[in-house]
C-alpha cells in the first residue's frame, strides 16, 4: 500500500512535474501570441492611419483644388499618371536609373500637348534622384520632411526675354543650392520668345552646365530656338493623343474625377472627328460637355484656338471661303511674335478641309497650302508680311 501510495504519489508528482514543466511553456506561446497580436494590431493601427492620411491627402487635395479648371486639377504628377507618352516615360526611366540624365531638356509641341506638366514632373524627379542633404544640424528637433523645399525656378521667358534677365538667371544658378536640394532646376516656360542675344548667352552655360544645374526650355515654337542651342539639348516633344484608348482613358479619368456619369462614347467618337487631340484641350472640351454642352459645340472651342489676340477659326473660316477683308479686319492686330502659330493653325485646318474635300474645292485648298507653306520665314523681320502675302493668295485661290 505504502508502494501504491509512492507510486501515487511519485505519479502525482510526475504529473505536477510535467504539468509544471508545460506550463510555462503554455506561458511563452501565450506570450508570443500576445506580442504577435500586438505588433498586428500596430500594424494594422499604422496601416488605418497610413490609410487615413491618404484619405486626408486627398480630401485636402479635393478642397485646394476647388473652383479651379479641371485640366489643372488633373494634372499629372508622375511620369506613371502620363497618358500615352510610354516611349518618352521610358527613355526618361532609363535615364534616372542610370544617372545619366541630361542637363539641358527643350520640351515642345503644341497647346497643351504637356510641356508644363511634363518639366514638373522631370524637375522633381532630378531632385529625388539626387536626394537631399542632411540637414539635421540645420534643423534640430524638427522633422526634416517638413523643411525639404526642392530648388525649382519656373520662369516665364514671355516676360524676361532679355539678355540682362538671362545674365541674371545665368548668375543665380551659378550659386550653390541651398540644403537640403543638391540641384537646382529652372524652367523656361515659352522659351522661343527668347531674344537672340539672350539665347546667345545661354549657349556656353548649357554646353558646360554646372554640376548642380539643370535647364528644361518648353516652347510651341522650337524652330525660334537658335540651332546652337538645340544640338546642346536633349529635346522631347510629348505625343498628341490620337489612339483611341489613350483618349478614352483621359475622358474617363476627367469624368470619374468630374463626377460625372453620362454616356461618354459620342463625346470619344467626336474628338475623333473634330481632331481634337492635346490632352489639355480635351480635358477643357470634357469640361465644357460635362456641365451640358453639345458634342461639337465643346469641341469647336476646344479647336478655336487663340494665337495672341486673334482668334484663328474666325480667320481659317474666312480663308476658305475666300474673304480676305474679313481675315485682313482680324489679322490686323497680329504681331511679329504670333507668326508661326498663326501659320501652324491655318495649315492644321486646311489639313482637315483638304481630307474632307473633292474635286475643284480639294485643289483650290492644296495650292492655298502650298502658298502658306512657301511664305518665307528665314529673316524674322520679314517673316509676318511673308506669310500674310502667302494668306492672301491662298484666299483669292480659294474664290478662283
Ligand atoms: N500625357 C498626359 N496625360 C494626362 N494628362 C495630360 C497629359 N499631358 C497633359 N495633360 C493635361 O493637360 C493639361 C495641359 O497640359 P500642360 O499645361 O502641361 O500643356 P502645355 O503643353 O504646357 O500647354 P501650353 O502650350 O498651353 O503651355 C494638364 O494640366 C494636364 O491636366
Ligand atoms: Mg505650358
């Protein structure tokens, strides 16, 4: 009995052993669990306030970008929100990947082809590329995301086309840039209204740029810019959307983001038809369909592009049918600096005219394009007479 009650007791002591010897095992794994689902439910805590400050982001972004038109709310701010552009995004990566990016770009094209859109893009792309200093000994206790303030000049050479503002830019740019940017980027908006001279003296800063400086030139007129200062730079000109999934895709994301839910299709289908291609331009035009406008009616502003002062389908209209004292009454007020959008409108809608035409109108039209493209443009003071002799004949050719 004694033995039983050993062995009893032996077996109640093994089991408190072993019980006892579990236990604390159970503890850990208990541990574990707890700390596991701690660090989950961090995580998934960082995640929701991750989660809400994009939410927040983009409600701010939603009120800031209140009352303003919807080609600039829309703008994109990468190189991946880019419709259409995937030869040029793909150059540029490869560039970035590799460091070897170019410290000379001209960006040109025609009205809102995404000149602007695309040098922010790439000027805020040289300064990731290039990082930041530190600047913590700058700025103790203060996080440094908030004091980063990327050196980007933007400049409109519409105003400053001077050579004493090009010396002056010339000379900013010289100068170190101030942490925490280690680059520092300009750009020249309109850039063809450049004097001469001032073009000049740009031609030895961009063949022997500075380390730290980068110059993006955008212009619709890139034969304004002298041929030195073209062979310098790396010139990108950004596709017009003429496929038809590109032109969808900015319609859609024009009306998710206009909340608007009507029928799109025929809006498509008359960008097609109409030629209306510029990405900003069809954004303008889905604007004005979206708040209730016809089909054409959108886009035939959209088309009506303005040159300076003049409005260019008034004068087209009058062309083609063949009055001159209605085109001489607009182009009156023309200046020299309007001359290469006046003629590059007049050929784009006679374009149209001459596909849409037959018999003796679609000759009359041929040699009216013949006219405005032989009107001389080598001496640019010459260059606005030139081509308003070339409109005039091409008028009169029109009524023969
Ligand atoms: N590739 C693109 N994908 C999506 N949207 C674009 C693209 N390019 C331009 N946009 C839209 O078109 C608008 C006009 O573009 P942007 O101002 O860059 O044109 P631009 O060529 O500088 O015009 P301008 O000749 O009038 O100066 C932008 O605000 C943007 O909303
Ligand atoms: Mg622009």
């Amino acid at each position: 009995m004694s033995d039983e009650s050993t062995k009893d007791t032996k077996d109640t002591k093994d089991t408190k052993d072993i019980k006892d010897k579990k236990e604390p095992k159970k503890v850990i794994r208990s541990k574990k669990t707890i700390q596991q689902s701690l660090e989950s439910s961090l995580l998934k805590q960082n995640g929701n306030e991750k989660d809400k400050d994009k939410d927040k982001n983009k409600e701010k972004e939603k009120k800031q970008n209140e009352g303003r038109v919807l080609a600039l709310s829309l703008r994109p701010k990468s190189l991946e929100d880019l419709i259409g552009q995937n030869d040029i995004c793909q150059t540029l990566k490869s560039q970035f990947e590799s460091h070897r990016i170019p410290h000379f770009f001209i960006l040109s094209g025609p009205v809102g082809c995404g000149k602007t859109t695309l040098a922010r893009i790439l000027s805020r792309k040289i300064h990731e590329t290039y990082g930041i200093q530190d600047v913590s000994h700058y700025y103790k206790n203060i996080p440094i995301q908030k004091k980063v303030h990327y050196e980007i000049k933007e400049v409109n050479a519409a105003n400053q086309t001077g050579i004493d503002d090009i010396r002056k830019l010339i000379e900013h740019m010289g100068f170190k840039p101030l942490p925490p940017s280690r680059v520092k980027v300009v750009i020249l908006d309109e850039a063809h209204q450049l004097s001469v001279p001032a073009q000049n003296a740009l031609i030895t800063e961009t063949e022997d740029v500075p380390e730290h400086v980068f110059y993006i030139f955008c212009t619709s007129a890139p034969q304004k810019i002298i041929p030195a200062l073209q062979r310098r730079a790396f010139h990108i000109c950004p596709k017009l959307l003429k496929d038809k999934d590109n032109i969808e895709e900015i319609v859609k994301r024009s009306a998710k983001y206009a909340e608007y839910n009507g029928d799109i299709d025929p809006f498509v289908e008359g960008i097609i038809h109409y030629e209306v291609f510029s990405p900003g331009l069809i954004i303008q035009a889905a604007e004005k369909y979206f708040s209730g406008l016809s089909v054409s009616d959108s886009l035939i502003n959209g088309k009506n592009e303005m040159v300076g002062n003049i409005d260019m389908i008034s004068v087209c209209r009058a062309l083609v049918g063949g009055k001159w004292n209605v085109c001489a009454e607009i182009l009156k007020d023309a200046t020299r600096s309007d001359t290469y959008g006046i003629k590059a409108s007049v050929l784009g809608y006679l374009k149209t005219v001459l596909l849409k035409s037959s018999g003796n109108k679609s000759i009359n039209v041929a040699k009216a394009i013949r006219f405005i493209t032989s009107a001389e443009f080598q001496d640019e003071s010459i260059a606005l007479p030139s081509l308003l002799s070339s409109l005039c004949l091409a008028c009169a050719q029109m009524n023969s």
